[in-house]
C-alpha cells in the first residue's frame, strides 16, 4: 500500500478557533443585512434549560462545546479547499453585502447553497467539487475509482473505508492518509478538550466516551469509543467526530466530521424506550425475502429524547438536522448495534415554522385536521429506526461487503427513502399489534404526505430531497396520493398500505442484492420533480425551506465561563 505523508495542516488549528468567534458574532447577532440569501430560512432560538446542570457538568460542557467548534474548521476544510481562505476574506468584508456572505457561508459551510441546487453565491467560485476535499486535486471519479478497483483485503477496505482521505503519493499515484494524520492539528485540539471535560465531569459513561473519542482522533479507530457512545446515559448526550457519507457525492464512502452538543429529555425519552425491544419482531416481519432479513440484531438499540444546545461541521450545515441514527460503522452496527437520537427542540421549531404553513398550501382542506406533531415526531423516530433494520452487511458471489459499498453514489438516497417508506410502513404494523393508537394511522400518512414537500425542497440533488421524490411519485403511480383540480394533493388511504409495503420490498430488495443498476433507474425515472409537484412548490416560495438557529444556551454558558 502506498506510504502517506505527513501532513499537520496548522493553519486548522486557527482556523477550527476562529471560526466559533466568527460565527457566534454573525449568527448570535441574526445579521440580515441582505434578506435575499438568507430568505429561505426562519431564525429560530434554539437552546435548554442549561442552568439545570450541576457545576461540574457545566464547566465540562463549556468544553465539549469548544471541541464542537472544531469541527466547524474541519469540515469546512472536508467541503473544499478553498473554504478557509474564503472564510477569511469573508470575514474582512464589513460592507452590508460582505456581512450577508459570511452569514450564508457559515450557513451553507461554505460558498454554494445547499438548498439551491448548490449554486455560488459568492463571486468567482468554482462549481461545488462532488469528491469534495476527499480526493486529490484534478483526479476524476473514474480515475479513483478504478484505483478502489484494482486494491484487495485490507488496502481496499482502508482506501474505501470512512477515516481516510486519498492524496497523490511522493511517486504521483494514490496514497491513503488516515483522518489521524490529515487532520493532526486540529484533532488534538479537539481532544484536549475532549480530556479536560472527562477530568470535570461526574457522569462515568460520559466520562468513558470522551475519553475515547479523544484516544480515537489520534488512534484512527473509532470502534471502542462508538461503543461508549452507544452506552452513553447521561445528561449531556454528545455525539462528535466524523460519521455522514453525504459531502461524498462520488462514492459515499467518506465521513465528515460533525457535532450534536444536546441536553436529555428524560421524560420523553422515558415514553419511547420501549420501542427498542420491539425492533428484533419489525425486522422478522420485512416484506421482504426472509434470506434478506438479520436474525440477531445488535443488542443495543437506546433511543434518546434531547434538546440541542449546539451543532458544528456537517451537523449545522444548510438544512438541520431533526434527528438521527448512528454510528454508519458495519462493524459496530452488526456486534453491538445503533442509537436513535431525536433532537426535539429542532423538530418542533420545523413543524410550528416550516411544515404548518406548508400543509395549508399544500393539502386539500380537509386533510389539514390531520397533520399533528405527534405524526411528525413519531415517523421520524420510526425512520431512524428502520435505518437500522433491512440489509446493510450483505453477500454477493460469495464476497463479504455492504450496501454501501455496492451502490456507492446512489446509497444516501436509496437508504433515505427506504428509512422514510419502511417507517410508515413499520408504524402500521405498531398499530396493528396495539403498540400505537389507531388514531395514528390516518394522520402519519398525511403528515408525512405534508412533509414530502418539506423535503423535496431541500433539492433532489440531496439525498433525503430526492429519496421522497422517489416515493411520491410512486405513490401518485399507484393512485395512493391523488392532486385535485386546484393542485392539492390527498392522500387515498384505500391504497396507500400496499403502495408502501411495495416500494420498502423493492429498496429493501436492490438492497440486499446490491443492485446498482436498478437504484439508477429508480433515481433517474422517479427521482424528479413533476409538474404538478413543482405547481406547489411554486406556491410555496414565501414559506421558509427551514430553520436557522441561533445556539443561545450555548453563547449564554460561554459568557458564564469567561
């Protein structure tokens, strides 16, 4: 295997520091100096009840915090090279116009807009780089992945795996470089952090996780501190580090570094615990080939209720994230499982600013009665569940390997809109066997119906905007939604069961079979806009896309600790 070098990237280190000072002026502050970048999103206060925290946790989270901030530089430096010398420049322009850029910059995490259709908003920017800033310079796709294709055992599992970047070597081939060594500097800034809040704080598994997350950002192996994070019980929930494939538009390979800084909710969380043990019995029950189906979970399956305190890296980039199930990592899922994480703060200020007026423009009258938050929160629960639950280690011709690493650039859809059709789909079955109260089942199917538009405008060239593209409009092939003569959309709860069980075989299926060639063509055939889907989205252009926080519990403890 080709032989990195090394490289301690400094510049990081003062970038990862400035660029908490940076945003907390321009976001804490709601700069809109120019309303016509930031229009499509809703400013929003976002924080907890901090203040319930005993001083030692206080001061450890104080810390936990400035590590987040780190991640903040290096996924900017994940996105694009350019991006710290742009954030720079950026940030000496004190005209109206310089001040609306930078806000959108730390928004987007760099110059192109996430919910545009990634098109620059900053004057002399390149097009947004698919590999991102995890391939060389002037390589091409084809290129690498030719190279991925000529390498075996552990050299192809390390150049494909989640904590590499891949670089020209001294002789001007590829070469792997672990996240351990690209990202020195900052890692270990990171980690000191990570180790001054593990010598603050009480919480023992807390305590654990940081501490090795710390050990992992110098190790390269995130195994045992995945494990911690799933043990973790404690009143800070923090997940940091690198864990989404999304930024890599090329294979899906690579995971960018990012931060969710949240607070449990001890009593919902308490109402949701059962679900984990129902989850061995949905996976039984797959409409799919029972060959397909995993036989033994992981045993662990916690599921957390938090509210957000502060997000960085990819966790805060464009559209927020309202929830989430992790680690990514085969290997952790498979001997130990995945943690479910709702961030309840966020999806409330989604509903109440985003989804409500989106369903009075969207929905046939009638069916507005029927949009709920409990709806919207219970199916996103149930989607970050199913991201568990289905293929993902599989076999083909007698070879080992994962869905990923079989569908490449089109597994975040395809694994979103599964997550997405497969939790309506297990909902129903929770209904069924009285688990849920049968007044859900007809308010999932049109909040979620609500909530495709949502979506969708987030851009189908992202994988969540484009895997609900794919289900609505199977769903309007089936006749399951229906649009009226003034472009409303109904849902036809005669049909809309079996039009879900139908389409979470067919994903579960191209799945379990790695067939690439058919998620193609569902992206490609079913995976659009059309017209009677854009004529809504036209009508929704006074309605904001989401939300931007501003993190006041998090500038709140800062101010405290100065």
């Amino acid at each position: 295997m080709p032989q990195p070098s090394r490289r301690v990237p400094n510049r990081l280190v003062a970038l990862a520091v400035a660029l908490g000072v940076v945003a907390a002026l321009t976001v804490s502050t709601g700069a809109r100096q120019d309303t016509t970048m930031t229009r499509l999103f809703s400013p929003v206060e976002i924080g907890a009840d901090v203040d319930a925290l005993p001083d030692s946790e206080r001061a450890a989270l104080a810390h936990i915090i400035e590590a987040a901030r780190v991640m903040d530089g290096l996924f900017l430096e994940q996105v694009w090279a350019g991006n710290p010398a742009m954030l720079l420049d950026l940030a000496t322009d004190t005209t109206n116009r310089g001040r609306a850029r930078l806000d959108y910059f730390l928004l987007n995490k760099g110059p192109w807009s996430r919910i545009e259709e990634n098109e620059p908003f900053v004057p002399g920017t390149p097009e947004k780089p698919e590999g991102a800033n995890y391939y060389p310079a002037g390589a091409t796709r084809d290129e690498v992945a030719h190279w991925f294709d000529q390498l075996e055992g552990q050299a192809r599992a390390d150049a494909t795996g989640f904590f590499t970047t891949i670089r020209r070597g001294v002789d001007g081939g590829f070469a792997i470089v672990p996240y351990s060594v690209e990202y020195e500097g900052p890692l270990a800034l990171a980690a000191e952090h990570l180790r001054a809040a593990a010598a603050l704080t009480q919480e023992p598994t807390l305590r654990r996780y940081l501490e090795t997350r710390a050990a992992a950002f110098a190790s390269n192996d995130y195994y045992d501190s995945d494990v911690a994070w799933l043990e973790l019980d404690a009143a800070i929930d923090l997940t940091i580090g690198p864990y989404e494939v999304y930024e890599d538009e090329w294979f899906n390979y690579k995971a960018a570094f990012e931060a969710f800084v949240t607070l449990r909710d001890d009593e919902e969380t308490a109402k949701l615990t059962r679900f984990g043990g129902l989850l061995q019995g949905l996976e039984d029950a797959l409409p799919i080939d029972p060959a397909f189906r995993n036989p033994a979970l992981g045993a662990l399956a916690p599921i957390r209720v938090v509210n957000v305190v502060f997000t960085a890296g990819d966790a805060n980039s464009g559209v927020q994230t309202a929830a989430f199930n992790l680690p990514n990592d085969e290997r952790v899922i498979r001997d130990k499982g995945a943690k479910r994480v709702m961030l309840k703060n966020v999806q409330e200020a989604k509903f109440q600013q985003v989804l409500t007026p989106i369903s009075e423009e969207a929905l046939s009258p009638v069916e507005l009665r029927d949009v709920t938050f409990e709806a919207f929160f219970t199916h996103i629960l149930m989607h970050e569940l199913m991201h568990g639950l289905g293929p993902n280690t599989i076999t083909i011709d007698g070879r080992e390997t994962t869905v990923r690493q079989e569908l490449r650039e089109t597994y975040s859809t395809i694994e979103e809109a599964k997550a997405d059709v497969s939790g309506l789909w297990a909902l129903h079955q929770l209904i069924d066997q009285g688990h849920l109260d049968a007044s859900l089942e007809r308010s999932m199917y049109t909040t979620f119906l609500a909530s495709t538009f949502r979506s969708i405008r987030f851009g189908i060239d992202a994988a969540h905007g484009r895997g609900v593209a794919i289900q609505l409009n199977t769903f309007l092939d089936a006749g399951a939604v229906t649009v009226d003569a003034a472009g409303r959309f109904k849902v036809n709860h005669d049909l809309i069961r079996d039009a879900v069980t139908g389409l979470t075989r067919e994903l579960m299926t191209i799945q379990a079979t790695g067939d690439i060639e058919a998620a193609e063509a569902i992206l490609e055939t079913r995976g659009v806009v059309r017209p009677e889907v854009q004529a809504v989205l036209d009508r929704l252009s006074g309605v904001p896309i989401d939300i931007q926080p501003n993190y006041v519990s998090a500038y709140a403890l800062a101010d405290d600790q100065r």
